[in-house]
C-alpha cells in the first residue's frame, strides 16, 4: 500500500497532466477517427480519375538521349521517358534543378501548353462534369503542392473544390487537390505536432505529449492498484 504522502502527489500529477495532455488525446483520438472513416483513394482524388491505357513505342522509333539539343555545360541529374497526354516524352532535370521536355521521336524540345490546351488535357484526365473555373501557371511550391515548378493549377467548381496540377509541357495530371484533402491534412499536423512542414514523425513536441500521455496512463494504473480504496460510509 502506498502512503499518502505518494498517493496525494501521484494524484495531484496525474490530475494536472491529463488536463494538459488530454486536448492532444482528443485531437489524437478525432484526426484517427477521420483516417479511419474517409477513404484514402477519395482524399487522393484516385477515384476521380480517368485511366490512364498504356502504349507501346518501338526503341527503334525513339530519338536517341544522347542528341538531344542541351546547351553547352549542362549537367544531366536524371532523364526520364514517360507516357503523357501529348505522347511519349523525355523529362530531363539538371543538377541545378531545371527541367526539360523532349518530344521522345523527334527530340523537339517542347514549349509550355497554351492555358486552353493546357485546361482541356486536364479535364480529360478527371472524371467530373465541371468545367475548370480558373487556370493559374504558378512558380512557388506551397503547403497544397510540393512538387516540381512551374505546373499549371486548375482550380473547379465541383462540390470539394478541387484542384488539378498539371505538367506544363504535356499536360500530365501530377496531383490533385480536394476539400477531404485539406482537412485531412490539418488534422494530420495536428495528428503529428508538426507545425511547419507537416512531415516531421519525430518532432519533440510529439515526443514529449507521448511521454505524458503515457505517465497518465502508468500513473491511473498505479493510483488504481496501490491506492488506498474509498471508505464506505456506517449506516446508522
């Protein structure tokens, strides 16, 4: 049996950190709730899309890597051929951080889509009866897409507000972006503690509330097994 002495400060730590840690207990236990219910396809956005047939291309037929038109000192950091909506394409990426589109018969490098061209590749990439409401060439990576820039965003009217990032070359859909998205992302970083980048699992804010959830937990057991049990009153 525990003397008093301990059993009143173990009470008194365990009633103050659950206060404390029990709002991130809540979160925990809400954002959880959301995972588990909402499809992870539906806040991807797979189900919206269209699919994608595959195609077959003869190596014959393809314009060799090796000439295609670079400019004098460019240091190749990756190349690779894809299918898109405009064909068969190279994606070359420079160690500084440039990327190029290469017709991959010809080797004509391509120029961006026009906005209209660039609207109706994406719209035929998706499954909805919207029409795009706004179509933006955007230069900065920011908290809804982290992916290579410059990409065309094509926003829609549809019930999630969604949002479509297309490759500005050859109109490929890179990502999509939905209202199921955007709560499920806040919760995630609440979910995680991580403020800033939302991708930190080991932040010491997460830590540190996992400890304490768990002192909670260890110090109910202990008040629970060794405390002394309530006196039942004498009646009379």
């Amino acid at each position: 049996m525990m003397s008093k002495k301990i059993r009143v400060k173990i009470r008194t730590l365990h009633k103050w950190v659950a206060v404390i840690v029990g709002i991130q207990l809540t979160l925990w236990i809400v954002s959880g709730a959301y995972f588990a219910w909402i499809s992870i396809e539906n806040v991807r956005g797979d189900t919206n899309r269209v699919e994608v047939l595959s195609q077959d291309i003869p190596v014959s037929d393809l314009f060799p890597p090796a000439h295609l038109n670079f400019p004098t000192g460019y240091r190749l950091k990756s190349l690779k051929l894809d299918l898109t909506p405009k064909g068969f394409i190279y994606s070359v990426e420079s160690t500084e951080g440039e990327i190029s589109t290469f017709e991959a018969k010809s080797g004509r490098k391509m120029d961006f889509l026009s906005i209209d061209e660039a609207k109706t590749i994406a719209m035929s990439q998706v499954k909805s009866q919207s029409s795009g409401v706004d179509i933006t060439l955007i230069h900065a990576k920011n908290s809804e897409y982290k992916g290579p820039v410059p990409v065309y965003r094509v926003e829609l009217d549809d019930r999630l507000s969604t949002r479509l990032y297309t490759d500005p070359w050859n109109g490929k859909l890179i990502l999509q972006r939905n209202s199921l998205w955007r709560i499920y992302d806040f919760l995630w970083m609440l979910h995680i503690m991580d403020y800033s980048t939302r991708e930190d699992f080991n932040n010491p804010w997460l830590r540190v509330a996992a400890t304490a959830a768990l002192g909670i937990i260890v110090s109910g057991y202990l008040l629970f097994a060794f405390g002394r049990p309530a006196r039942r009153k004498k009646h009379s």
